[in-house]
C-alpha cells in the first residue's frame, strides 16, 4: 500500500461537553454516554473496547473484546486465562480500555488494575452463553500456534460428541476480568480539532474532574 492520506478531513459538530452538566460519578457519564451511542445507531456493537496489555516481549498490544458489565466496580470481560492477554495480565495487570463511538464523535479511555472475577460469576456468565460458544472456549487453545484450521474443527466436532446431551462445564482456565479504573477520560469531538477531552481521576473514593488541552 502506497497511498497519500493527509487529504482525509472531518469536522467533529455533533456535540460538546461542559463541566457544568458533569455528573461527580464517571460511571454515571459513562452510562448515559452508551445509551446515547446505542440509540443513536450506526455503531453494530457498542460494547466493543480495545484493551492494551503490556506482553512479557516487553511490546503493548491492543485487541478488540466485548464489555459485559459495567457497575461501580469496574468493567467486565470475559477471556481464557492461559491466552496471551492473560499471561500478560497475570504479570502486569495495569491494564486500559478505549472505546471508540464515530456515530457520536466520542471516545472514552479507562485506566485501570485487571483482577479476575469470582468463579461463581464467571460460572453463571458461562452457562448464560451459546452452546457453541461454550463449546469453542473448550476447543481452542487461545493464543498457541495451530497446524491447520481442520484441527480447530477436530476439536469441536470431538468436544460436540463429547458432550452430547449433556451439560457444558465452563473450563477452568476460562473466566472474567473486572478493570477498575483509576482515571476514565472522556473525549468529545469538536471543530477546529479543539475537542473536549474531560478526565476523572479516582482520590481516595472519590473522582478529580480535570479538563485536558487537546
């Protein structure tokens, strides 16, 4: 690819953000900065966030996975343990979030300690999802080389027969991550790439409200 981009332009309109309509709870913001972003359309999944973790190669590295809770707390997501993600949160587990919502011109970016959830909780999540995708959980070994795509499937027609009428335990080795923030910062395109960028930082229980330059 050889390509001149610089030409590429947009004007963000679409919105601001002012510190008199700020809620004290970066949760509260969050909440009502999602709904908006689902109701408005355009976005195919609103829970996709991209999370950085630190590899043991020493190199960041970003991937897209899916929210499945978000409270007070933290934010959840679900992964295998022995993947490279897992590998890298069990040696470092600072850990950060981005969402990014073009059809309202928004970002957000969490800040955060990556802790593994109860195994109650990631039983119950378990057992709410698809029997094929339970089954995939136990199929692949995430993040190992593999020979060939028919082994993966090797795998899941064995596992399929495997467990037949039964029911599907949720691996061991599978589970969720709460990331509890320690600053969320929330990006609001404007014109003139003057944008809003606002940033709560969490001091003892309670959340600093800055605003950034841009």
């Amino acid at each position: 690819m050889n390509r001149d981009l610089t030409n590429y332009r947009k004007s963000y309109e679409k919105n601001f953000l002012e510190e008199k309509n700020l809620p004290d709870s970066p949760f509260v913001l969050f909440s009502e900065w999602f709904m908006e972003v689902e109701n408005t359309g355009g976005v195919e999944e609103t829970n996709a966030m991209t999370i950085t973790t630190l590899g043991l190669d020493g190199f960041p590295k970003n991937r897209v996975v899916l929210l499945k809770e978000v409270d007070a707390n933290g934010f959840v997501f679900y992964t295998n343990y022995t993947s490279e993600k897992g590998k890298a949160i069990a040696n470092n587990n600072k850990v950060c979030l981005s969402f990014f919502w073009p059809n309202l011109e928004r970002q957000v970016i969490v800040k955060g300690i990556a802790e593994k959830i109860n195994e109650e909780k990631s039983n119950a999540y378990f057992q709410s999802r698809p029997r094929g995708s339970q089954l995939g959980a136990w199929a692949s070994y995430q993040s190992e080389t593999i020979s060939s795509r028919e082994t993966l499937e090797g795998r899941l027609t064995s596992l399929e027969s495997q467990y037949a009428n039964k029911d599907i335990p949720k691996p061991p080795f599978w589970g969720g991550y709460c990331v509890k923030p320690v600053s969320l910062e929330f990006w609001q395109g404007r014109p003139n790439r003057l944008h809003d960028r606002i940033r709560y930082t969490e001091r003892n229980d309670t959340w600093k409200i800055e605003r950034l330059s841009p």
